[in-house]
C-alpha cells in the first residue's frame, strides 16, 4: 500500500479485499493509465473502456454476472475498492469504471430479464457505454422538478425535453433516462426508461468542461420508448434514481479518497526531499502539522465511506441515507482541502499543465457537485436526524 494508506489501522477489510485493492492499484499503473492518458480529453476512451472489462475490473460490477446466479443488488464495498484503488493511479480509469456503473445499475436492481440480458454482460465486457441521464437545465440538485415529457404513444411513450450535464453523453450506446409521465405530481410522476442511442429523435452535443472526462446534453424529439423499456414501474422513477444515488454516494467518496490519497502521498515525499531554508520541508512545522490534518482527515473520510458501503452491503439500506450522505460530503470536501494543501506545498511547479496536482485540481471540484451537492448532502443528514 502507499504511505499515506499505511498510516493507520485498516477498516475491517479482509485480507481479501486488501490483495484485490492492491492488484487493482498496480494493474491501474501499469496497464489502464498509459491507455488513458493517450484518449482524448473530453471523450469516451473505448479502448480504456475495454481494458477495465478485458481484465475483469468492470464485472466486479456485477456478482454473478459471468457464472453463478446474478445479483440484483450489487456489492457496495467492492464498488468503493475498485474507485478508491483506481482514483490513486488514474482518474480516468477510475470515472470510465464509475460511469458504466452508474448508467447500468438501474438496469440490474430494477430491468426486466431480457433488459438485462440484452446489456449487462456487454457492460461488462466493456463492449457497451453506459450513461445515467437524469439532470436537466432546470432540474440538477431538485431531480424531482424535472421536465422531460414522457407522452402516451399508443402502448408506450415518447420522449420530448432535453437533458443536460451527462457523464459519456453523446458517445453513450445506450442511457438510463428519467422521465415525467404524469404531469404536476413532483416526484411521484417520475418513470425510468433505458433509451439506446440509436433511437430516431435523439441527438446531442458535448459539452467542454473543467474535468477532462466526457459530458454532453441530450435533445428528445419524440424519441420513442416502449413498454419493454421501462426500468420499474410506471410513476415510479424516482424511486429508481434514488435507489442507485444512494448506492453511489459512499463510492463517489472513495473517488475522492483516492485522489486525496495520492495528493498526500505526493505531498509527503516532496516534503521529505525539498530543502529550503536548510532544511526539509517537512521539518518545517507549518507544513508537518498540515500534513498532519491532510493524513487525519484522509483517514477519518476513508472510515466513513467504508462504513456507509458495508451497511449497504449488510442490508441496512433503509437505514443508508444518513451515512452515505456524511461519506459523500465529508470525503468530498476532505479531498478539496488535502488537493488545495498540497499545491499549495509543491508551490508553482503545481500548477505546471501536467503535473499530478494540476491534474488533481482540476478534477477534485466536481464531486461536490455531481450526485447531489455538499449543501443537498447536508440537507439529507438533517433530515435524517429527526426521522
């Protein structure tokens, strides 16, 4: 393990799970990180896509996938080892990982058999890109506001709206769509539809944002969806979107113990070699005491993520809103200090184009954003509080 991982007790893993993490850490230095540092900023990197299904990364995804008897819900912990481990080594890897699941686990805990069939084991594979379409121009952080129109079409529906902020979008082949098929009834109004891209009426655009992986809108022009599509039940979306982002939540914390991890490590051998003054930085005591806060708070961010992912995985899922919620903000917001602090350690030659934490800034802001922002989260642990 690196240092800053070593520098505290382990959360319970088995040692297991503590041999997987570390193959997959190598497996993403060495194999995954040069396919992705050669895609191309701001697109689907298939071949990178391809590698996480060819070495098996992606059907951790799914327990029983490949042999065995399919899990419809899927493992919590593993999702939080493979983004924790990859985020170490490449951010790219680690958000190709992520999006496949995001788009596709909607289809496992609530697609019909043949939805499954038809998709799952190409998602795994690493054949089929996966895309979670829910945000709207008006609708990011209220979901429950949004406008899409599923209108009645004799036995099924079409869609007319647009969709915007769409990880993978417009490369995606297929995406999960949620859509307003009763008017006026907020959240309760809701259903979830998996729209291949191939469908007349669907077009989109990308969009060039601050993190370097995909993102687009999506425009519905009556883009037809049937009865075989729906995810669920009819008016019963939300519940689906829900289901999957409370799933999520802990693991977008690991992504950002994965990059805080690596922003402290590189910040712990830096000082321990860069003399100034006389002396290494590290002796200096302003910048060991912020070292010091950077390894507590890493620390403190990975047992809460962990924590949150083994009640998931134990059942506790009624119980999940509060700790995946505390996982998501206090990791996320842990890993914009620890990046902010290490530049500010490494000095200027930080902020040079390519260099790991330039890298790393740029990256780190978006998660307390995506999946319900900081202010939601707290919103969510107050709520609970007086459940």
């Amino acid at each position: 393990m690196s240092p800053a991982t070593e520098s505290g007790p382990a959360f319970a893993l088995t040692p297991a799970q503590q041999e997987f993490a570390a193959r997959v850490r190598s497996l993403a230095a060495t194999e995954l990180k040069p396919i992705a540092d050669a895609g191309q900023p701001g697109r689907v990197n298939r071949e990178l896509v391809k590698a996480l299904g060819s070495h098996g990364l992606l059907g951790r995804l799914f327990p029983g996938l490949n042999g065995g008897s399919l899990s419809r819900e899927a493992a919590a912990t593993d999702l939080c080892l493979l983004r924790e481990s990859l985020a170490t080594q490449s951010t790219e890897a680690e958000t190709a990982l992520a999006l496949q699941g995001l788009g596709s686990y909607p289809i496992l805990q609530s697609g019909s058999e043949e939805l499954v069939r038809r998709w799952l084991p190409a998602v795994a594979a690493g054949d089929a890109v996966a895309a979670f379409a829910l945000s709207e121009p008006s609708a990011g952080s209220d979901a429950a506001a949004l406008a899409l129109a599923a209108d009645r079409d004799g036995d099924g529906w079409r869609l007319t709206g647009e969709k915007t902020w769409i990880s993978n979008a417009p490369e995606a082949d297929f995406y999960t769509v949620f859509a307003r098929t009763t008017p006026g009834a907020g959240a309760r109004g809701v259903s979830a539809f998996l729209v291949p891209a191939g469908r007349p009426g669907l077009t989109g655009s990308r969009l060039d944002m601050l993190s370097p992986h995909p993102i687009g809108s999506l425009a519905f022009d009556g883009v037809p969806v049937r009865p075989a599509d729906l995810l669920g039940e009819v008016d019963r979306g939300f519940r689906v979107a829900m289901r999957t982002l409370d799933l999520f939540r802990p693991s977008v914390g690991a992504f950002a113990v994965g990059m805080a991890t690596a922003a402290l490590d590189a910040s712990v051998a830096y000082a321990g070699q860069r003399i100034a003054f006389g002396a290494p930085l590290k002796d200096q005591q302003a910048v060991s005491h912020l070292l010091a806060d950077m390894s507590t708070r890493v620390t403190a961010a990975r047992l809460l993520v962990y924590s949150a992912a083994a009640g998931y995985d134990a059942g506790e899922t009624q119980r999940l809103a509060g700790p995946a919620a505390m996982a998501k903000l206090f990791a996320t917001e842990t890993a914009q200090f620890v990046v902010d602090a290490a530049v500010q350690i490494h000095g200027a030659r930080a902020l040079q184009r390519g260099h790991l934490l330039e890298h790393l800034y740029r990256e780190v802001r978006a998660p307390r954003i995506y999946e319900g922002t900081s202010e939601i989260q707290r919103t969510i642990i107050a709520r609970e509080l007086y459940r």
